[in-house]
C-alpha cells in the first residue's frame, strides 16, 4: 500500500508527510500540476492534495484529476463527494436545500429582471455574495433596495473580481495585529498576498452572470464552526468583529466545547453521513434558538484549530485531550485504503 501526497507548504500536506514519516506509511511525494501526474500515480493506491479556492491553477483541474483518477479505482482527498462543491456556494445552495439541510433561505438569480424584480418585493437587509471566496471576502451586506439594485448591475454588467483586494478590510485587518512581530510578519506576507491575488483575479476571470444573495439573519454576534472528520467532531465559536456582521475572516475565536450546542454538532454529522464527505466544515448562525447553515467548506486553516481541547465522537461522547486534525485525515484515507 503507498500514497502519494502533493506537498504544498503551509497545506495540510506539511501535517500529512510528518505523519507517515513518524508511522512508517509508505508515501510518496508527486506534483499534481505536472503534465504526467498520472504516470506519477502508477504505483500508488491514492493521492491527497489540499488545494484552495484562491489557485486559479488548481480550480482548472483538481475535481477532474479526482474523478478520473476514482475511475480507475485510485482513492482521492478530497474524493469527489467531499469537493465536487468546495469554493462553490451555488452548487452548495441547491445540495443542501435537495437534503433539506437548514440553510439560511438563499436565492439565486440568473437573470437580471428576474433578479429586480425580486428586489422589489423582498425585505432588507439582505447578504450578496459571490460563488466563491473565503474568510468573508466576496460577502457584501446590502442594506437597502438601492444597494441591491447596484450589486445586481454589476453582477449583470463588468462583474466582480473573483478574489478580494488585499486592501479589503484594511482596517480590520489592522486591528486583529497584537503585536510588533506580527504587524512585520504580516508586511513581510504582503507581496505574496498581492501576487497572488493579480495571479488569481488574471486567471480565473470576473465573476458574473448571476446574484446571490442570503437572508440576513439578525442579532448573531457569533458563528459556530463545526468541523467532522470521519467519525469524529470538534468547533470553534468565532465571534462578529466591531462594526461588522461577519464572524468568519474576525480572527477572533472561542475554543471552549461548553460554548458549542450540541444540536449543530448533531447536525454536522448527520449532513456529513448523507454527504459520503471525509472532511467537512459547517458554519452556523441563529435565528432565535433555531441554528441555520450559512455555507460548507471541506477545507480550513489548520492552526485555528489547534487549541481544540478534544473532539466528540458520533454518539457525542466527549474525547478529551489535544490531537492533530490532520492526522486522522491520513489514519481514514490508510483505513479507505484497506477496505
């Protein structure tokens, strides 16, 4: 049995090749981006690759190499079930409404009248975004009927880059700096950031044709991140930064389990079972008790995470202790490989 891992630093991968170097896995390193990719595959049972939503390379072909390398009975992380619909709200909207999932009502325009008309008669405020984006980048709050009516011209017009300006929330992203370390580490990433942003809005071309918006779900001034992997569960509360209505992109979370109701976590792993998915996270926000999915990623940064003091299992129980998410990525991708 042997794996090949994309490595990519700063991914998942990082975490991944430490752990079978540690449990003596038989891996191999491979570069998906390399024209002979499935040669590269020929003596391996499976291949894990952490792409993002922000490479514009990656987006052109990761769910094919995935589909086609599943054809001949390779295994794939992210299989195609758990990323058919990563960086994709569309395709995440009419999912979880065919499962019945409680997603916040979302409505979903592709024409323009059609969309004005809408306008006309909905009540405000109301969430815009775009398909794609993450950390709260791409979501705009319409506040009233002319503040849709313009996302909607533009949405049927010149369109939307695909990937936020650096310079979006600017000064939150001031505020979330602690220290003179982190404000020198922050400007050092700065030209990364901006390369990879012109490469991205280059490449992956403007978002157009369509408007999406959400309810906007009053009085929530937190989310809760659930994250199942397998058979396994553990959250995050993120709070709403000042002067925002977005939890997600805050740098500001909770890790304590007695924060997270148990409802969401029961509803993640139910989703997650009629999903097939291997890794998943949901986001939740409250209209009065009742918890409400705003969207589903299976991909995350690690690091936030880490603090987790211990994870629930499917029937709840309470796993205490610290533990890497990554590595029980790697223990169920060995154990799909013995089946």
């Amino acid at each position: 049995m042997k794996i090949a891992i994309h490595s990519r630093k700063d991914s998942f991968s990082d975490r991944w090749i430490d752990y079978c170097r540690k449990n003596n896995v038989n891996y191999r390193v491979v570069d998906c981006y390399k024209s002979d990719i499935i040669d590269q595959m020929s003596d391996c049972d499976g291949l894990m690759w952490h792409w993002m939503q922000d490479d514009p390379k990656a987006k052109l072909f990761a769910r094919q190499l995935s589909y086609s390398l599943e054809s001949i009975g390779k295994k794939m992380f992210p299989d195609s079930k758990t990323c058919w619909h990563f960086d994709d709200k569309i395709g995440q909207k009419y999912l979880l409404e065919a499962l019945d999932a409680p997603l916040v009502p979302t409505y979903i325009f592709y024409d323009r009248n059609e969309a004005l008309k809408w306008v006309g008669k909905t009540h405000f405020p109301k969430v815009f975004k775009l398909s794609t984006g993450a950390g709260s980048a791409n979501v705009r709050l319409a506040k009233d009927q002319k503040e849709a009516i313009r996302l909607i011209n533009t949405a049927f017009g010149k369109g939307f880059a695909p990937v936020s300006s650096y310079t979006n929330d600017y000064k939150t992203k001031i505020k979330k700096i602690s220290s003179g370390k982190a404000f020198i580490d922050k400007l050092k990433r700065l030209p990364t950031s901006i390369r990879t942003i012109r490469y991205a809005n280059r490449y992956l071309g403007r978002e157009k044709g369509y408007a999406y918006f959400q309810d906007f779900i009053p009085e929530n001034d937190h989310d809760i991140r659930i994250i199942v992997i397998g058979r396994r569960a553990f959250a995050i509360k993120r709070l709403v930064r000042d002067g925002d209505f977005r939890a997600s992109g805050s740098g500001q979370f909770i890790h304590d389990p007695d924060q997270i109701p148990r409802k969401c976590i029961t509803i993640a792993f139910e989703l997650s079972a009629e999903l097939k998915s291997q890794c998943m996270t949901y986001d939740f926000v409250f209209k009065g008790k009742t918890p409400l999915i705003v969207e589903i990623s299976y991909g995350f940064i690690k690091e936030v995470y880490d603090p987790c003091p211990g994870y629930w299992d499917q029937d709840l129980n309470w796993i205490d202790g610290a533990f890497n998410a990554q590595y029980f990525m790697v223990e169920d991708f060995m154990r799909s490989l013995d089946k």
